[in-house]
C-alpha cells in the first residue's frame, strides 16, 4: 500500500476530494494529514473522514527532524494541498519526485512566492490574461518552479472577474487532482 500524507494551511476542500477518492483503493491511501494551521478547517474534515492529523510550528517543520521523520514513518508521497510553507531541502531530498503541488495558474506564470489563492486569481484578471488553469508540479527547493507534471487550461471571459476564475479552477483541482496524483503514483510507486 502506498501511503500519502497531504499537507493543507487551511479549508482543505482539496484536501477532502483526494481522501475521498482514495477512499477503498486498492493500493494507495491517504494515512496523515498535517497543518500548520491550528485553526484550519482541513483538520476537522480529515477528523471526519476518520484521517490522523498533525500540526506543527515552524521550529518542528524547519528547525528539527521532527516532521522529516514522522513522514518517513507514515508516509511514502507527500501531496501538498493549499500548503503555503516552503517544504525544507531535508524533505525534499528524502523523498525525491514524491512530493506533489497544485498550483492555481499555468506555471511558470503567477507563480513564486506570496502567488497562491485569490492573489493568483486577481493578477491573472487584472492582466486581462485570455486563460488560466491548473498545474500539477513536482516540488524542488524553490516555490513553484519543480517539474512540470500535468496542466489544464481553460478561457478566461472578458466579464470574468477573480471569482468567477477561482470557481472554475476549484472545478479543474477537484476532477484531476486525484486522478493525476494516482497516476504518478502508479507510475513512480
């Protein structure tokens, strides 16, 4: 079984969908769920579903091993689901092309740090970009700028406002999120 463990600052409505759909898999299941976010939502839903949680301050994350090696205990693929942290470089080395992150725009625009959520989907509006979408990317030492993996792309409307970009990439997170993820996974297990 290849265990994922997903990494979420808040909601975590992303973070739902993928337990969902690995909910009964043959192979792969999402085991842990961690926040730096003591108050985010995404901890009450993995309760729900019936997912360990962790949270955790910048001190564990970046100043110790302490998160390095409960993953290496609990998990073999990290999936970053609206995690805003830069993951450290002992992380990134000890599971090498086994930490995934969506990002909301088509890297390499709007990417990069502070670039995430509504700042992401008012900069591609206010540029009067003609479309948007989903990347799905590997993570290296650097904000958004890891391999490539997969991306979705969509028009954008001359009366869509930030809202309206945001709902329509919610749609694209949540119907090829999951799938790319097992698709990796299958692929690189």
């Amino acid at each position: 079984m290849k265990r994922i463990a997903i990494f979420a600052s808040g909601s975590g409505t992303n973070a739902e969908n993928i337990i969902k759909y690995f909910n009964n898999h043959k192979t792969i299941s999402v085991d842990l769920v961690l926040s730096n976010n003591k108050e985010a939502k995404v901890l009450e839903r993995a309760n729900r579903l019936g997912i360990s949680s962790v949270t955790f301050d910048k001190g564990d994350f970046i100043f110790s091993d302490k998160i390095l090696n409960l993953l290496k205990e609990k998990a073999d693929f990290i999936i970053l689901a609206g995690f805003l942290w830069k993951i450290p470089i002992s992380i990134i080395n000890a599971f090498p092309n086994k930490i995934l992150n969506i990002h909301p725009a088509l890297l390499p625009k709007y990417g990069g740090k502070g670039m995430y959520g509504m700042h992401v989907h008012n900069a591609v509006v206010k540029n009067n970009e003609r479309e948007s979408g989903i990347t799905i990317h590997f993570v290296n030492e650097n904000y958004d700028e890891g391999a490539i993996i997969f991306q979705k792309r969509f028009e954008v409307l001359s009366t869509d406002t930030a809202e309206n970009v945001a709902e329509k990439i919610h749609e694209l997170e949540y119907r090829y999120f999951p799938e790319i993820i097992e698709k990796v996974l299958l692929k690189n297990g």
